[in-house]
C-alpha cells in the first residue's frame, strides 16, 4: 500500500543533491538534505508518542523547518492542521478543541499564552520558531536521518485546512491524500511544470495556495523554489531574475507594477505568473501585460478543493474570467433552490466534483450533507455563470448576494462598472439593511493614489448603465478596502461597518 502522497511528492527525490529551497540570504538547501531534516522531525513526534491518524495543529511563521514538519506529518501518517500566524490565543483555542489535535506546535514567543489552552485540551506543546530553533528541532537533532514511511492509502486524511469563518464557526475541511494528490498532478501538466522550473514563492504556506499548490507542484515536478518568508518587493525585484514562475495574489501584481523598477526586461526569463486566491482586476491583467509582455493566468479554487478550474496555458487567458474546469474536474451552474442546471449565461450557484474535492467537515455531518451531494458534487457557496466559449466566470459568494426589494443584485456587475470609471482604483458593493427594501446596495470606493473620484459623475454614470434597483444607494470613499492574509475583500467587515446606514433613529 505504501504512502502515495510521501512517495510521490517527497520520496522520490531521495538522494537528490539537485537545489530545493533557495532562501533570501543566499543559502540552500538541496532535496537530500530537507528529507534529512524531515526524517529526523519525523522521528522526534513518532518519540512524542503520535500515531498516524492522530492531528497536527501548526501556527509557525513560514521556514525550511516549518514546510518540513509538513513532509514529517505525511511520512508519519499524521494529519497536518496549519494555522494562521495572525489568530489569536481565542481563536487558536476553538481549532485544537475541535480538532482534538494531539500536539500543538507555535513560535516560542507564544508558548505561555497556549500552555493553557493545551494543557486543558490535552495537547501537548512543542516549540518552532521562524530562524529554526525551538523545542522540536532540538528534538529532531538527535534523530536518524532515516524514517519508514507510514502506511497510508489515498482515502486516509493528510490535512485539515479550516475554513475562514466568516459566516459563522470556521469549519475543518478533510482532505485525503489523494485529493492533494490529484492536484498537484493535474496542475503540473495543465501548467506546464518541470524539474527546470524555479518558483518564486513567497506566499505564507498555512494556506491551501502557498502549501498544497504551489509547493505540492513543486515536489511533483521535481523543480525548486525561492523560498521567501513573506512578501518583500525589493527582495522580489533582487531575485526575479532567477526564477521561472511566480505565483501569488493580486496584492503581489498591483506592488510589483507600482514600482518602476519591475520591467520586461527583469521578468524577461520567467515563463509564467499566476494569480488566485481573490479576483485580480481587469486593468492589472492589462498593465502588467503592457508592462512585461506577460499575460497573467487566473484560476479558481477553495479551501475544501484545491484547484477547479484554471485559464488556459495556451490560448486566450481572459481577463475577468477564471477559465475552465480542470481535467478531471466536473463543473456545473445550478439554480441555488432547486440544484438544476441551468442554461449557458446563466447565474447561479457553482458545483464541483473530482478527486481534488474534500471528504467533508470535520465533526460537521450535517454540515457536509448540506454541501456536498451523494453524487459527489460540492456545493461551493460561489455564484457564477459559464459563457458561450466555455470560460468560467466568477460573481460573487451566494452569502454577498444582495436582494432589494425582491430583486436579485449581484455586486460584481456594478463592481466591474465602479473600477472602470475615473480615479477609481477598486471597489466593493455590499449589500445593507433598509427599511423599506429590505436591502440596498451601497458602494465602496478606493481611489487611485493622487485621485479624488467625482462621486456625482460617477452615481450619474451608474443611473444610465444599470436598472434602478442596482443603484448603489450611496458611494463611500475610503483609503483601502480591509483583506484577510490572502488578499480577499473582507466584505462581511464592511457589511458590519455601515450596518446601520439608512436604519430609523
């Protein structure tokens, strides 16, 4: 039976004295010697007494070490459970709680708020901090280098990601091993990886974007990756020249343009930029397009399934759009009451089915058999439409829909609207109590630097393009738009902000 996800992803580069991690100081570290290393953390929690199966809760700043106690969790069977580095003492609590996670690992610094919380949840605490010292690496030093893989078949768990929790308590999504699996493979030939490839990458890696996709593609495909703690533009601009890929969120591609240093001729070797996490903008696909020659390729995924759907690697990369289902990857629209199908142009709810597509919630039956039907198809909360070339197009979450009235608004056909007119920059249209219509639209807008948008000329040019009822009730100027970690417009903040805008005193 072996470990799939252990042998396909990592043991198959034993030995290998070729470059996998480059750091920003200049060190390296080849494929041999990460094994090495997650050997060894591997042996040190299987001498914590941690059996396979048995959970793994994470909140590390992002390290070589960090990203090889992920592969120690795939050797030893455990499921790995990242977290967050921004979450709180309190919300850390409710993840190991509901995860009963056997060990809980934290930078050092944080080690006396969460001694109780583990302590109370039967946890046991170790240490890992962001140069690599802590209390499990000086565990692991003594340790062999050589640790046998547990045994595990693509159904058992690898992983549970929790969900962002906007909506209520964030819910554990089980991912198996062939779920990461499948991925990572379909997304090395849909892109065109190879063990030439150089990933820039400097996405956190508690996230299914940094980790099980672009870190998982890199393992699969036998290349190496400029391994950056975070996002730094000058170290991006020092280092781009010797990568060959770049993947990142749409805050990394609108920094990168906003500096002049960042020409065609410093991107002139990569081969690919990719963008996800949050809808990128029409005018960035232009301006970097202007700018370097590249096109940049969008795609689409979730936490409970990786990647779904993905612009083509050759072909017409369409800007606004997130392209079409991946091999393998079954997508339909549906009406979000009834589950049928609807017609091509159509808005309605977005169903996923794959081997990409998670098992369920964790301790969340009822959760998982509202979301995830018996044929296999995942309820993604995402409305959207498919258009007459096939191309997936993304509106909104069902949860921001906006009804006024008995009218149905979706934010992103006035969003689009809003962001094409005269000194605005982007914008957010949220939905918000009103007396009489229940809901109304109300607009957000983020000006370009040095603009001030004409609020009047812009309400006029809305009130001729869009019907009544999709009028933004008021437009609202603010300096940005507040994003979680993964750049998304955090619109349930806004939301609760102007609450109470055209409520009775």
């Amino acid at each position: 039976m072996g470990n799939p996800l252990y042998d396909r992803l990592f043991g198959i580069h034993a030995g290998k004295d070729t470059a996998f991690l480059s750091l920003a100081d200049g060190q390296t570290l080849t494929h041999a010697e990460f094994l090495d290393m997650a050997a060894r953390i591997a042996n040190a929690l299987a001498g914590l007494e941690l059996e396979p199966g048995d959970r793994v809760a994470a909140q590390v700043e992002k390290s070589p070490e960090a990203l090889a106690l992920y592969a120690a969790c795939v050797q030893a069977g455990l499921i790995f459970l990242p977290l967050n580095t921004g979450y709180t003492v309190q919300e850390l609590d409710y993840f190991i709680e509901n995860s009963g996670a056997a060990l809980v690992i934290c930078d050092a610094r944080n080690e006396a708020g969460l001694t109780p919380v583990a302590r109370t949840h039967k946890a046991r605490l170790e240490t890992l901090n962001a140069d690599g010292s802590g209390s499990l690496t000086r565990r692991a030093l003594g340790m062999l280098s050589a640790f046998e893989p547990a045994r595990r078949s693509e159904d058992d768990l690898a992983a549970l990601l929790y969900t962002s929790g906007t909506t209520g308590r964030s819910k554990g999504a089980m991912l198996t091993q062939g779920n990461l699996l499948s991925n990572a493979e379909t997304l090395v030939q849909d892109w065109r990886f190879t063990e030439s490839d150089v990933l820039l990458h400097a996405l956190p890696i508690f996230h299914t974007h940094g980790l099980f996709v672009a870190t998982n593609i890199v393992l699969a495909s036998g290349g190496s990756m400029i391994f950056l703690p975070r996002f730094d533009l000058d170290d991006m601009l020092r280092l781009m020249p010797q990568a060959t890929t770049m993947m990142g969120v749409p805050t990394f591609y609108t920094r990168l343009l906003g500096d002049d240093r960042f020409t065609r001729d410093l991107s002139q070797r990569m081969r690919l930029f990719i963008s996800g996490s949050a809808p990128l903008l029409a005018e960035t696909h232009v301006q970097f397009e202007d700018r370097t020659g590249h096109r940049i390729l969008e795609r689409y995924g979730l936490t409970e399934t990786n990647m779904n759907t993905s612009n083509p690697y050759d072909g017409d990369r369409r800007a606004g759009t997130v392209g079409f289902p991946l091999p393998s990857v079954d997508l339909k629209v549906t009406h979000p009451e009834t589950g049928e199908v609807l017609p091509e142009g159509e808005i309605g709810m977005i169903e996923v089915r794959g081997p990409n597509v998670f098992q369920g919630y964790w301790q969340m039956p009822e959760k998982t058999a509202a979301e995830l039907r018996e044929d296999g198809f995942f309820v993604t909360g995402d409305l959207g439409r498919i258009d007459e070339d096939g191309y997936v197009h993304i509106v909104g979450r069902d949860k921001d829909l906006i009804i006024s009235g008995g009218y149905n608004i979706y934010p992103k056909e006035i969003e689009l609207l809003l962001d094409a007119q005269p000194g605005v920059l982007e914008s957010a249209v949220i939905g918000v109590p009103h007396p009489d219509f229940g809901e109304t639209p109300v607009g957000i807008l983020i000006p370009e630097p040095g603009q001030t948008p004409d609020i009047t000329a812009i309400a006029d040019t809305v009130r001729e393009a869009l019907a009544r009822f999709k009028h933004p009730r008021q437009l609202i100027l603010l300096d940005e738009l507040p994003r979680n970690t993964m750049g998304k417009v955090q619109k349930n903040l806004l939301r609760d902000r102007y609450e109470y805008l055209f409520c009775e005193a």
